[in-house]
C-alpha cells in the first residue's frame, strides 16, 4: 500500500527538476527516460529497489565518462531512492 507525503513529493520534484535543469544539456534522451521511469516506480511503491538500482547504475556511467560529477550523481540516486518508502536506502 502506497503512503504518500511531503518528503517523497518534495524528493520527486527534484527529479523533475534535475530533468528539466540538466537533462537537455547532459543526458541523453534514454537516460532521462530512466530517470523518470525510476522515479515513477520508486513513488508507486513499484519495484524500488531495482529501479533506484537503474539510477545508480546510470549514475556511476555517467561518473566515470566524466559528465557528471560523483556529487551530482549522488544527489539523483537519493531523490529517486527518496521517492519510495522509507525503508528503501535511507
């Protein structure tokens, strides 16, 4: 059963915000569908673990190509995680 509440809105937000900030200049359209897809899942309470598993994954990528720093990646990962329930990575 879903609960919804400010934390996991606000976490979601900043989703949508880094897509709509960055995701143009720096993802590719692919990685930003990851990202969204994520984030939904994490919010539906569907899956979260694997889909902030996806975000971590897509993050280290982009760390280790130089695109993006280890902190911004790891702002992402813990929005998306943040987007699920309580009990997922915090």
């Amino acid at each position: 059963m879903m609960t919804m509440d400010r934390t996991r809105a606000q976490a979601y937000g900043r989703v949508v915000k880094t897509l709509q900030d960055l995701g143009p200049a720096k993802l590719l359209p692919a990685e930003q569908e990851t990202i969204r897809q994520a984030a939904d899942a994490a919010l539906f309470d569907e899956d979260v673990e694997a889909a902030v598993g996806d975000v971590q994954a897509l993050a280290d990528r982009l760390v280790e190509a130089d695109r993006w720093t280890s902190e911004r990646a790891g702002e992402l990962v813990r929005d998306v995680a943040a987007c699920g329930p309580a009990t997922v990575l915090r």
